[in-house]
C-alpha cells in the first residue's frame, strides 16, 4: 500500500463515520418533532375541557383554575400531565 491508497483509506473511513453520528442526530431531532407535536395535540385537547361545566369538571376532579393554570404553563410544556396530577391531588380532598 503505497502513500495515496492509505490516504484514501483513511478518507473512506472518516467519511463512513459520520453516518451513524448523521442518523443519530436524525434520530434525535425525529423525536425531538414527535414531543413537540404531542404537546400540540395534548394542548388542543385541554383546550376542549373549556366547553364542559363547573360540574362535569368537578366529575373529574378539576376546576377553574387547574384550566387556567395548565393554560399559562409554557408553550413546550404539556398542560395535560399537569392537569392529570391536579386531579388526582383533587381527588384526596
């Protein structure tokens, strides 16, 4: 093997590696859309719990102010997992 051939071994691999950094980092950043878009769905869900009354809130342990509460929570943040441990905090009472 002569000076050029191991440089383009050594090309050809460098260049083979950064396959799998490139599919993790696609991997990554798939995942990290996937979060982002459940946390839109689960938001426009929430925003649904809106139309229901004081009473049929009260039936599944929130009020009010746990709507008002989930509202105000960051936009990357999903409302639903707070308003689920709000309930069940409620539930105790």
């Amino acid at each position: 093997m002569n000076v050029r051939s191991s440089a383009a071994v050594r090309t050809s691999a460098r260049s083979m590696s950064v396959g799998p950094v490139f599919l993790n980092a696609m991997h990554f950043a798939s995942g990290q859309v996937k979060a982002f878009v459940r946390v839109l769905l689960n938001r426009r869900e929430a925003g649904k719990l809106d139309q229901l009354s004081d009473h049929e809130l009260s039936d599944i342990g929130l009020t009010r102010d746990d709507l008002r509460f989930g509202k105000s929570m960051p936009f990357n943040a999903d409302p639903t997992t707070e308003l689920a441990r709000r309930a069940r905090r409620n539930s105790y009472r």
